[in-house]
C-alpha cells in the first residue's frame, strides 16, 4: 500500500483557490462534514481534508477517468459556491458544474436577436481589440519584436477591424495577425533540467511552430509547449467560459465557444443587457 502525504487545504489549493487532482484511483468524498480527497500516481500520492468554514476552495479540476466522486461531495461543492470541473487527459472537457444565476428572458432575448441587429458584430470587434492589444504588448515588451509588434498594431488601427462588416471578417483578421504572433515565438528556446536535455529532441527545445505537422492545425501538438496551450485553450479556457456563461445568467449555447475567454463572456453579458429590450 503506498504512502499518502496529507496536505494541510491552505496548500492543497493555493492562493488561487484551485485544488487540481490528477493520477489513478482519484476519490473525492465526504467525511464527518468534510470534503476528502485522495489522488496520485504510483507511489506518490495524496490526501487533503477541506473545511466548510475558512475553506479557500473556488474550483475542484479533475484531470483523468480513473476513480469516484460521490453524489454527496458534488453537493459539497455546490452548497460552498465552488465549482467542479472534469478533464480527460489531453483536454477534452467531459463535465462542468458550478454557481448558476437565475434565468433573465431579456438578456436571453438580447442573444437570440444579436447576431441580426449587429451587437454580435460590435461585441466581436471590441473582443479581437483588446486581444490583439495584449498581443503586440507581449510581443513588443517579453519578445522585443518591434517588427512584429507593429504588424500586429496595423491590425488593430489602421482601419482594417474597426471597418470589418462582417464576423467572417473579423475572424480573418484575427487569424491573420495570430499568424505573425506565434511567428514570433518560434524561435524561443525551451529549457530543460541540465540532466534531461542530452535526452530531449531537438525540436522541443523551441517554441516551435504552433501549426502541427501532424494535423497542419494546432491540434494533436508535437511539442510540449504547444501541447500545454492546447490543454489550456481546449480544457480550462473552455470550463471556465461554460463557468462564466452559467453564472451571468447566459444561454451556454450561444454565448460559448472553446475560444472564448471569460473576460469576454463578462463582456458579451454587458453588452446583452444594454441592448435588451425594455
């Protein structure tokens, strides 16, 4: 029988109020009011006991298929306003559950009729701006790649988003100026404990080309870096607009995609609720 680390809960979960279990055998219960978990790998395994009162915890992420959570832990969860998200190993989200906000028929209204009247298109131009922002600030300040930099700007303010008519538009836009981002993260070394790297391949010791020879799309990566992004963009990013959907009072349907960050969810719901009918 291996050994468990019992962890106290403020270091099980951190600052950012995740707990993150993962490994075979994975079980998730109530005991005497407390919610216990057990999880790991091989010989490395661990426990955390989580009070109800002082508890710190926002998201219980399970990454695997192998072990239980009872009907009672997942009450547990709900009842703290905590929510619960289940991963496979490469990503792909198998459930979601977490705080919902009472149904608004206005706000619904307003989605249903946003792609007709142009809040859709309004909202989609606001969204790419402010990413395609972040992007040339990485690229010009972490990268120093003012080349890159600029190109992306031009993007952003020589009239090319502000004056797109159409999503379809925008989404070319985007798709042209995350081209000369991930270019420029290329050539950026990976690195490795000193021990490994004489085993490592030589192309996983860059960045890369986001684009995988395998499928000549980012999916199915072939290098670490790049598979990380995928569980990142595929897997939480996913959750967490599925979390921020439910909780504006949002139809998940619409409002949702594995591309949408739950800042832009927030903004899609702000949007909806000053063009909603009176």
């Amino acid at each position: 029988m291996a050994a468990s680390h019992t962890l106290p809960h403020s270091r099980a979960i951190g600052k950012s109020g995740v707990l993150t279990l993962y490994g075979f055998g994975i079980r998730v219960r109530v005991d005497r009011g407390h919610l216990f978990a057990e999880w790991g790998v091989g010989l490395r395994r661990y426990q955390a006991r989580l009070p109800r009162v002082n508890r710190g915890l926002k998201r219980l992420v399970l990454i695997g298929s192998d072990g239980y959570i009872t009907l009672e832990a997942l009450r547990w969860i709900s009842d703290v306003g905590a929510a619960f998200v289940m991963l496979d190993r490469r990503g792909k989200v198998l459930t979601v559950t977490g705080p919902v906000a009472s149904s608004d028929a206005k706000l619904r209204r307003a989605q249903a009729l946003a792609l007709g009247n142009g809040t859709a298109l309004k909202i989609s131009k606001e969204l790419i701006t402010q990413k395609l922002a972040g992007q040339e600030q990485i690229v010009r300040d972490m990268l120093r790649n003012s080349v890159t930099a600029d190109a992306i700007a031009r993007f952003n303010f020589n009239d090319e988003l502000p004056s797109a008519e159409s999503i379809e538009v925008v989404r070319l836009i985007e798709s042209q100026a995350a081209r000369c981002y991930w270019q420029s993260w290329s050539s950026v070394p990976i690195r490795w404990p000193r021990a490994d790297e004489r085993r490592v391949p030589e192309h996983w010791k860059h960045f890369g080309s986001r684009i995988s020879p395998l499928t000549h799309s980012p999916r199915v990566a072939a290098n670490p870096p790049n598979a990380l992004l995928n569980f990142l963009y595929n897997g939480i990013l996913e959750s967490e607009a599925r979390l921020s959907a439910a909780a504006m009072g949002l139809d998940r349907a619409l409002a949702c995609s594995t591309r949408t960050r739950p800042t832009g969810i927030r903004l899609l719901a702000t949007s909806w609720k000053s063009a909603a009918p009176r």
